[in-house]
C-alpha cells in the first residue's frame, strides 16, 4: 500500500490528533484480531458490536494507529491517531481517494441474480490478457468493496467489482466510490423486494450504478431483461451495449447443454459469428453470465481464441450448481445452497430435471425459504411449487415456514401428495431424505444464504454421518 498518515487524514477529512503525518501506512484492517504491525486499524460499528472496543488489542499487535469517533477509546494507544466523525465513512473515502492513484479501468457488476458468476467470468476472461483486480468471494457491500479496493498495487492493470444491495442509495455510494468504465446488469428479479417493494423500484436501484460511471463511459446489458430494456430508454445520455439469446449486439446461438459437463454455443456479433465456444458450468442460464464476458472482452480487445480459453477452465464458486457424484452411495448432489431467488430457483431446477432426463435417474428437490420477499413471498414460493410439478420432480422436500407454499404449488399443479413433504429444520429435512433417498437419486438442495441449507450436503455427502 502507498499511503501516508497525512493522505489518509485528507482523504476521510479527519482531524489529526497526533503521531507522524508522513509515516507510510502499510495496510488498513477493520479486524484487531489479524492486523499486522504497520497497518491502520479502522474500528466499524455493527448492530452487535463496535469496533472501538478492540481497539487495545489492535495496539496490541503493533498498529501503526487508529481511525475513530471516540478518542476515549485510544487513551494510551501509540501510533498515529485520527478522530473522524463515521468510521465506515471514512474507510470508503479512504478507499476512493487510493482508487484513484490507479488511473486503471474498472468494470462494476450488479443484478438481481448471476452477479458472482458474471464478475468471475469477466476477470477470468481478462486475465487472459491483464493483471487483474476482483472481487473475492461476496466481498460486494459497503464494507467489502472499500476492501477491496485498498488492495490495489502497482501491478494491476484493471479491476473487476460486484456491487451488492438491499436498498436505495446503496449502489449509488459504491459506484461513486470506485468510478467504474463499464457497468454491467444482468438482470432485473425479486431480491429485496421485501425492502424495496418493487420490481420498478429494484430497477431503479440497481440503475445507480449509472450515477459514477467515468466520463463517456458504457453500460453492458442483457437485452433479453425487459426492465433492462426500460433502463436503457431512462438513460439517453449513456452508450448502451446488449447481450442476450434473443435479442443483443452479441448473440448466443446453436446452444446446446451436456447437463452436468457444460454447455456449448456459437456467438453472432456485427453480422460475424465466432464459433465454439465451451462453458464448463452447468445451467443455460448461465449463458448469459458468460456473453457479459464475452462482451467486455471484446470490448477490451481481446480475440475470441483467448475468450474461448478463458470460458473452457472456468470453475464455478462453492455451493453454486456445485454438482458432485458421491463414490459411495452413486448419489449426484447439486449444492445450490449459497442463496435463492425466484429466477435462480428455476434455473436450478430446470438443470436438475436435464440431468434427471439425462442419467434417466429420480429427481428429488429440498429446498428452503426464499427470504427477503415480504408479502410478495408466498406467492412467489407457490409459483416455484408449480413449477416443481411442471418438470416432474419426482421427490419435494421444503424447509421452512414460507417454503410451505412451495410444496402447496407441487400439489396444486398436480405432484402427488406422498411425495411431498415439510419441515420446519434441516435436521427433520435429513430424517426424511434418510427414508427416501436410494442409490443413484440426483439431489438438488438450494435455498436462501440463511437457512443454511448446507447442513443437507454435508450429511449427504457423508454417507449419512456427521
């Protein structure tokens, strides 16, 4: 990191209390349990807790001084000392102000679904070429991005961020904080319609990524989306490009799916089509995760021979259709359980019927609450239990209290009622799979990031034992 105290107190306008201005920072953390001697400790506040109180173990180990809104709490501590008056506010100025010693693109990636995925394919696909800044893991909050960009060094020649929210103004203050080139959208769903109560309003949202674009810089959209399309229509001023099946500048064609291995296409762009691609990542929907990427690498200059190498070995995140064949009982586990929406929940299961029909083996579903719907909730589960029926899932398990609607849609629309069963816990879930699971059964378990549907995969992938 190239910091000093004196940039870091211009940077979050703070008031320097003592110490050396021109000591260099050697890095910047927010956890007193692994800062190391050197870096600057910004203690956050929480709904559970307040970061001013580790501020002696931070001492402890060597920092080399403290961000903070109450001095009482560095009453003894050495190093360099600011008083700011929002801690978190502070760290998102900080990480602005060393963004922009990187005069670097950047491409920021929002949606309701597929975000991770697409931020992912997107780096993989540029790192073909350039060294390459990202987003690890689900670092996409208001915390995390910040994070991220303080990792920035002399070596990186572009980035690539995941902006996450839950509300308005959210996106907004993320995009200002990193000034990206090119945003990308890949889609309009019901995540956080709880909040927002909308899907005009989650459009709206997610369109502030827009509000902290660079000077002349694009947008890259899924043309496929509908609400994307009336974004575009709100935004005269900025240059739009489109991806899509349907519709785009950059088209997918002649698709077509191996299941568990993968799927193939050929792309058409500007009356030209680059053939055989290969994506190592099961689903047709992510398809459109991986024309984002094919279209900012274009956009960057690569050639369709590095795009291609790049989708060929990409690896999807854990417990994303992470799909195993388990040795001992020939069960093939489809782990979804990282998150839910209504959009994600079929796309998991129109896989799981694929390779049901496929193998020719029983299709068994768990799956738990969505969460975050509001009333929107239960008719949203009810729809996913239709749609269970419509693909002829052999076995239904819900966990959860609004997953109940799920299993009255599979019966509504027609499953027989002896394969239907819920639950109220994972454990009760696993007591049935117990019972009904046999050699060879393919399984999809997927749910919202806080039921935890894991718990399900570890027993099966357990053979049974914890």
């Amino acid at each position: 990191m190239n910091l000093t105290v004196d940039e870091v107190v211009k940077a979050c306008r703070g008031k320097f209390i003592k110490g050396n201005p021109q000591e260099s920072i050697l890095g910047i953390s927010i956890d007193s349990r692994n800062i190391m001697p050197g870096e600057l400790f910004i203690p956050l506040k929480g709904e559970r807790f307040d970061g001013h109180d580790f501020i002696t173990e931070a001492c402890k180990r060597g920092a080399a001084g403290f961000l903070t809104s109450n001095l009482e709490s560095v009453k003894g501590c050495e190093g360099s000392i600011i008083l700011v008056e929002d801690t978190l506010s502070a760290l998102q100025d900080i990480a602005h102000f060393y963004r922009k010693k990187f005069p670097i693109p950047f491409i920021a990636v929002t949606g309701s679904t597929g975000k991770t995925t697409t931020k992912d394919l997107i780096s993989k696909v540029l790192s073909q070429r350039f060294n390459v800044l990202k987003t690890t893991g689900n670092l996409n909050n208001q915390i995390g991005l910040p994070l991220t960009l303080l990792k920035l060094n002399s070596q990186h020649q572009i980035g690539v961020v995941e902006m996450g929210m839950s509300g308005f103004g959210e996106i907004a203050r993320l995009t200002k904080i990193v000034n990206p080139r090119i945003a990308v959208l890949t889609n309009i769903g019901l995540s956080h319609i709880e909040k927002l109560g909308s899907v005009e309003n989650i459009a709206k949202a997610k369109s502030e990524i827009f509000e902290g674009l660079e000077q002349n810089g694009k947008a890259f959209l899924n043309a496929d989306d509908i609400h994307l399309l009336e974004i575009r229509r709100k935004f005269p001023h900025i240059e739009f490009k489109t991806y899509g099946i349907k519709n785009g500048d950059i088209r997918a064609v002649n698709i077509v799916s191996s299941g568990q291995k993968g799927i193939t296409f050929d792309i058409v762009s500007d009356e030209r089509t680059e053939y055989g691609f290969i994506l190592k990542i099961p689903g047709v929907h992510n398809v459109y995760n991986a024309l984002a990427a094919v279209s900012v690498g274009f956009e960057f200059g690569l050639n369709p021979d590095e795009i291609q190498a790049a989708l060929r070995d990409f690896k999807m995140s854990k417990m994303r259709l992470e799909i195993t064949e388990e040795k001992d009982s020939n069960l093939i586990i489809i782990n979804d359980a990282y998150n839910a929406s209504p959009d994600s929940m079929k796309a998991a299961l129109n896989l799981l019927q694929e390779i049901s029909s496929q193998r020719g083996r029983r299709a068994v579903a768990v799956l738990g609450n969505m969460l975050e719907m509001g009333t929107w909730g239960p008719p949203a589960h009810r729809e996913i239990g239709r749609f269970v029926a419509e693909k002829g899932i052999d076995y239904l398990i819900t966990v959860g209290d609004v997953a109940e609607y799920i299993a009255a849609g599979a019966k509504e629309g027609g499953m027989p009622g002896d394969r239907v069963f819920s639950f109220k816990t994972n454990m009760e879930a696993i007591k049935k799979l117990e019972e009904i699971k046999k050699e060879y059964d393919i399984i999809l378990v997927k749910g919202s990031r806080g039921m935890k549907m894991e718990e399900i995969v570890h027993y099966l992938s357990c053979g049974g034992n914890f």
